[in-house]
C-alpha cells in the first residue's frame, strides 16, 4: 500500500530530512521523492510505501502534519488511491 506525501512552504535547509525522518522513524519506506524550488517556495511530492508502517495511517499523518505547523509548512499525507481518485478527469 503506498501513500503521496505532499509539502509547500517557504525553503529552508533540512525539509527533505525532517520528512524522511518521520518516515523512517515509523517504518515508511520513500519510493519516489520529486521536489522543486521556486524561488523562495518549496514543492515536494514524495511517493510512500505504507505497508511496513509501525503507526496507523492517521498517526503517520497527524505527525507529519504536526511537522508543518513547527516548520511553517503545509504537509498533505493521502491514501496513493485517494490521490488518484482526486486526479483523475
């Protein structure tokens, strides 16, 4: 089961590490990571396997939500299906 992490903010030096971080720290394993930087906004979609998780889903989202109010950031965790459902024409 996989997962779409998403994260807009102002850039800062340690964003990609804070997320993976909580990732690893709970069994979530990154697949896919694409990131931009425009102009002072940063943009990150990070593609999760959830499978091995040791924290239920809303857990995993509540901390990285958690994460972007410390940091000043918006961070989205979503259900890979859910994702598609929302993107789908």
């Amino acid at each position: 089961m996989r997962a779409v992490i998403t994260v807009i903010g102002k850039d800062m030096v340690g964003i990609l590490a804070r997320v993976s971080t909580i990732c690893a720290q709970n069994g979530v394993n990154v697949v896919e990571v694409t990131q931009s930087i425009l102009q002072d906004l940063f943009a990150m979609i990070m593609m999760v396997d959830i499978s091995k998780s040791t924290v239920p889903f809303n857990e995993l989202s509540d901390q990285l939500s958690e994460l972007g109010k410390e940091l000043n950031l918006t961070i989205h965790t979503m259900h890979e299906d859910i994702f598609n459902s929302m993107h789908r024409i």
